[in-house]
C-alpha cells in the first residue's frame, strides 16, 4: 500500500524515490523487497513502468480516488503501523 501511495503522491516515481521516502522516515526496505512489491504491483494492474525504473499509476480512476483520500495521511497511518510491528 505504501509504495502505491508514495507513486500516486509524486504522479511518477522511480525505485530511487521509493527508497528515498522510506529511508526518510528510518524504515528498511531492501531494494529486493521493493522489486516484489513492484512486480506484484505492475502484475495487478496497479501500477505502469513507464520509463526505465520508473512507475505510475496504471489507472486514472485508481489514482483519482487515491489523491481523494488524504493520501499523506494514509501513508503516515500504514507506515506507523508497520513500525508498530501490526
């Protein structure tokens, strides 16, 4: 969920962005556990590469309702709850 918020959030993101949010926030993700994350992403038709190492939002109406719902709010709740351990 996190990688698909900070995607919407900046409308176009590469690995390096990713990892950059999260190492802003002192949270470890490796750069392999964000390569399944992404497949699995791209895989479902969330997000699109649309340039070497870097992703979108596949769907318009997906990335409206997302940019509807506070996304930095939501990013921050997920993210607490990942350091929480839940």
């Amino acid at each position: 969920m996190c990688v698909m918020l900070i995607t919407a959030m900046r409308e176009e993101a590469s690995r390096q962005d990713i990892l950059r949010e999260f190492k802003e926030r002192s949270i470890p993700l490796k750069r392999t556990r964000l390569d399944q994350l992404l497949r699995f992403l791209i895989d479902f038709g969330v997000l699109k590469a649309v340039k070497l190492n870097s992703y979108k939002i596949w769907s318009g109406y997906l990335y409206e309702s997302i940019m509807n719902q506070d996304p930095q709010s939501l990013l921050e709740d997920y993210l607490e709850q990942g350091r929480q351990g839940r």
